[in-house]
C-alpha cells in the first residue's frame, strides 16, 4: 500500500515529476477551512505528510479556501493548530486563495483555447442537461464574447446565480463530470484572505488540480470519492498544457459508533447535541484531544490500518481505544480514585496517626520513580468492591474477608453497618501491619491525612455518542442518551494535586484520564480517556 504502485505504469510521467521538484516527493494536505479537523483528516495527513517524510520529500498544509460563505479564521487556526499537535511539520502553509490571480489568467486563458463560457443557466437547468446529456444554449459563444461576460463577472455586472463559467467538456461523456462542471460562482461574499478583491469564486474542480500543478505536486493524494473527478482533473491540466501531478485515491477513515463528516459535526455542534467543538464524544482532533488522547496514539491508528484502496470499510473504535491504552501505558502516572465511596474504619488503627505509603508512578517502568499517597484510620473503597455475599470470581471485600489495599495494609472485613434500607454506609475492619497472608486479592482505595477528608474532584465518563456501531441515515435519532455521565464528587488521593489541563494518570483498575480545561484551583475535572480493558488484578 504505497501511493508509488500506483504510478508503475507511469514512469515517464514520474520522472517529468521529479525534474520539475528537483527528485523529491512533493505532497499537500488540502482541508477546506470549513469546520474543525476529525480524525479521518488524520489518516489524510498521516499519508501525505509520513509518504513526503520517509522519501525525504516536502509537504505543504494547503487551504482550500474557494467557499468564502463556510469558511473563517477561527477554522484556520484550529487545523493549522491541529497539524502541529499530530506532530506533522508543513515545509509551507499556502492558500488556494494565494493564487485567486493565477486561476484568474488561467480562466481566461482556458477561454481563449474554446474551453470555457459564460452561461445563464439556473442550477435546476444545469443539473438537468447534465442528466440528460443536453447542451446549454450558452454553449457556443465566441471567445470575445466569453471573455467580455467574465470579465463583467468580475466586475460585479451580475447578480448572484445569474451567471457561471463552465468547462467545455462533452456533455455526452460517460463520466457526468466531464459534462461541463462549474469553473466560477459569482458571490458576494467577504473572503478571510483575499477581502473584497473578488466577487468571483473559482470551483474545488477548477481550483483543486491547477493548485496542485502550480505547487508541484508530484503525488495528489485523494479519498476514493474523487476517483471520478480525475478524469476532469487531468483534462483541465492538459487542455492548458501544464504539469500534471498522478493522482491516487485511498479509502476514508470511517469509524465505528461515531460520525466523521465535518457538515454532520456542525449540525451536532450547532444543535447543541454536544457542547462545542471539542466535546470529548466527537471525533474532532479537538475532542480525542481534550479526551486524553495523544498524537502518538492516533497516529499509531493510522500506522495500523494502513492505506488501502477498500471503501466501505468501517474500523472500529475499539481499534483506536487498544491503541490509545498500548500508548498511555507507559505514559500515565498511577493514582487512585474511588468514584461511588464506602466508608472503611480501620478499629485497630490509631485515631491521629497518618502514614505516607509509596507508590510507583509506572509500575513496569521503575525508573520513573515513585509518589507518595496519604494512609489513615479511615479509607474509602469502591461500592462495586464490597459484596454481602463472596465468591470465588470476586476480587472485593465481603463479611469475615481478608483483602489488600493495594501498595499498604491487609484488611479484614469484621462488621458492616447498613441503614434502615439495607444499603450499606460502614464498614469496620481490622488491618495487619505485618500483611502476614500473601497473594490476597487486591483493590485500590483513598485515604488521607488523619482527620481531614480526601480531595474531591468531578469525573466525566464518556460512553459511544451514537449507539449503533454504523450510523445510519436517522443519525440524529441514534445519539446514546447515555454518552456522559457525571460523578461531581468523587475522591482521589493527593497525587493530583496541583495538576494541569492536559496531565494525565491511570486511575487503578478504572482507566486512563485526563484532567479536563473546566478545572478550577478548588476542584479537578477528569475525562475519562479509556477504560482499562478487564479489571485484572495482578
Ligand atoms: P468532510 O466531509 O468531513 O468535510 P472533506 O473531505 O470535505 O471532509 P477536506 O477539508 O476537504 O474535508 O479534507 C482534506 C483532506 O482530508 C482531503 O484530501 C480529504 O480527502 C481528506 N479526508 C477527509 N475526510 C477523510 C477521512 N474520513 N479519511 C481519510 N481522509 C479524509
Ligand atoms: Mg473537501
Ligand atoms: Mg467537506
């Protein structure tokens, strides 16, 4: 799977490539600065980025910046900012907009070789003879008269819709794109980078290719839903005699259990389906972001799949979850957490004493030291981890039961008090401070100084946004009602203390999280990044 099979047949057209560069691989990165980047725009610039680096050739991060009304700066600067954090570095970030004067001289010049003209067709007129294979009464104007009607385009004579350039293509070709695509919109419309300089607009058909050619592109590396255009693509190229790239389609990224379209991101943003861009449910480079997620792990999903010409295949998102657990493994420090606390009172436990129990950051990584977490009379443990009745598969404390607090003490289970309805408020046990049994089963807690209460933090736990793994067309009808959950006070023990956005730990036998922007100094908020895979005790 490598965009260079794809050119065996095509030498000549490679080594013409390659003198044009100087021999090296030139590829871009083309996003329309119509929304955030998700993570299929990482698979895209995983290729064109790592295909340019293992062959010592340049990249460029290229807006494709041709639809005024849908784009902005703030788009700008969350991808090119989305760029750096997958650790991809652009020899040059360029616009297609930069070269709205070039595909202006093209235009015309496309004109005077008898392969444009202005028409007046509605779009419903439009897409009809293209349906039908029937020309526009348009089509068989003179140059002159071409040229003097786009210039007037130009020069703003024209109401919006009134009036197009279109490639003379051959409106009986087999392919509908060769059957006279759209080369220029008039639109009134303010541009990010050009201003007010034009009310003419060229097309992603007409402006793609001639970029490409423009930038030297030696491989133009496209999702296979182009593979149709690159037939117009390379037809345009030559009726103006310039250098043609090879184009080489590839498979998008569809992810299982979640959407990857930047207008249906939109519409889950706008609606208020999710709470901004960044929402850890979406898959916006943003949200795995905010989520927890590191560079390195989704770019080891991108280095898994690797780059096949299958469409239609959906990977799925536990793929990307074992990927993000392989990474942060050896990335996260070790606290614990107790999310729905039972109180445990130590009977044989001085009241006023607290110890400092040591504990390794990384446990299969020595090196990275130890921290140090606070033991007292009273330690709080997981609800899930107490059982009335034990069994042989339970790894938690029941009645009469001797369990390890993980990194400290045995306990022992000696009384459970329970209120009026059963649930239980209390435990009482007894610890061993010899931990004279060996190989008991082990669970996590949090304690803290003697006489004070453990630190509280806000934990989110984030489940699928949709619930089918394949989201169908009713995609709004299939959001998971269950997609976050709060827990607004659960304990941690004090090696948190004082962390960043961004920092991130392995909560014992939980999972990986992250602690999230809404953090304030009084309290920590936690995303959850993934879950451990079993709750397996070693
Ligand atoms: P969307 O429908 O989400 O807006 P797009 O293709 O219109 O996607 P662009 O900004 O034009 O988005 O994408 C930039 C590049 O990323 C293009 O080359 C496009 O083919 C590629 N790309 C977009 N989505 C995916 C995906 N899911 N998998 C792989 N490549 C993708
Ligand atoms: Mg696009
Ligand atoms: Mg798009």
């Amino acid at each position: 799977p490598d965009p260079s099979d794809n050119i065996q047949n095509t030498p000549k057209l490679l080594s013409d490539h390659l003198k044009a560069t100087e021999g090296k691989i030139v590829t871009r990165f083309p996003p329309e600065p119509n929304g955030y980047l998700h993570i299929g725009h990482a698979k895209a610039m995983h290729l064109n980025f790592g295909y340019a680096k293992k062959n010592g050739g340049k990249c460029y991060l290229r807006f494709d910046d041709t639809n005024p009304e849908k784009e902005n700066q703030e788009y700008i600067d969350s991808i090119i900012d989305s760029v750096k954090w997958l650790g991809h570095e652009p020899c040059e970030i360029t616009y297609s907009s930069t070269h709205f004067d070039t595909l202006y001289e093209m235009a015309n010049e496309l004109i005077r070789r008898g392969y444009a003209y202005v028409c007046h067709q509605t779009a419903a007129e439009i897409s009809e003879g293209r349906e039908k294979m029937t020309e526009s009464p348009y089509r068989n104007r003179t140059v002159e008269e071409n040229l003097k009607l786009f210039d007037d385009m130009r020069l703003g004579k024209f109401e919006e819709g009134k009036a197009i350039l279109r490639m003379k293509g051959d409106m009986k070709h087999p392919n509908p794109c060769m059957r006279d695509l759209i080369a220029y919109r008039i639109k009134y419309h303010h541009h990010p980078m050009s201003g007010d300089k034009w009310c003419i607009y060229p097309s992603y058909d007409y402006t793609h290719c001639l970029v490409d050619s423009i930038e030297n592109i030696t491989h133009s590396l496209c999702t296979l839903e182009f593979e149709i255009r690159r037939l117009t693509y390379n037809w345009l190229i030559d009726v103006l005699g310039l250098y043609r790239p090879v184009v080489w389609e590839y498979a998008r990224l569809n992810l299982t259990h979640t959407v990857l379209s930047k207008r249906k991101i939109i519409t889950l943003v706008q609606n208020k389906l999710v709470n901004g861009w960044d929402d850890p449910r979406l898959s916006t480079l943003n949200a795995f972001r905010r989520k927890g997620y590191t560079p390195e792990a989704i770019n080891l999903l991108c280095d898994t799949i690797g780059v096949t010409r299958t469409n239609g295949t959906t990977i799925s998102y536990e793929l990307l979850e074992l990927c993000c657990r392989q990474d942060l493994d050896g990335k996260a420090t070790r606290a614990m957490a107790v999310f729905d606390p039972i109180k445990v009172v130590i009977t044989n436990y001085p009241e006023d004493k607290s110890e400092e129990i040591n504990a390794p950051n990384i446990p299969s990584k020595p090196e990275k030291g130890t921290h140090k977490i606070e033991f007292s009379r009273i330690v709080y443990i997981e609800r899930s981890d107490f059982r009335m009745e034990d069994s042989k598969d339970f790894f938690g404390l029941a009645p009469g039961k001797e369990i390890l607090l993980k990194y400290s003490y045995n306990i022992k289970c000696e009384k459970v008090i329970q209120d009026a309805d059963g649930k239980v408020t209390e435990l009482h046990v007894t610890y061993d401070k010899d931990n004279t049994s060996k190989k008991l089963k082990t669970i996590h807690w949090v304690s803290s100084a003697a006489g004070t209460e453990p630190m509280k933090a806000e934990v989110r736990l984030y489940e699928h946004l949709f619930k089918d793994s394949e989201i169908g067309d009713d995609w709004l009808n299939n959001i998971n009602p269950n997609s976050l959950r709060v827990i607004p006070n659960a304990f941690v023990d004090k090696t948190v203390l004082a962390s960043k956005e961004y920092d991130r730990y392995q909560f014992e036998r939980v999972g990986y999280f992250v602690v999230d922007k809404d953090s304030t100094p009084e309290k920590l908020v936690f995303n959850r990044t993934v879950s451990l895979k079993e709750n397996k005790e070693k």
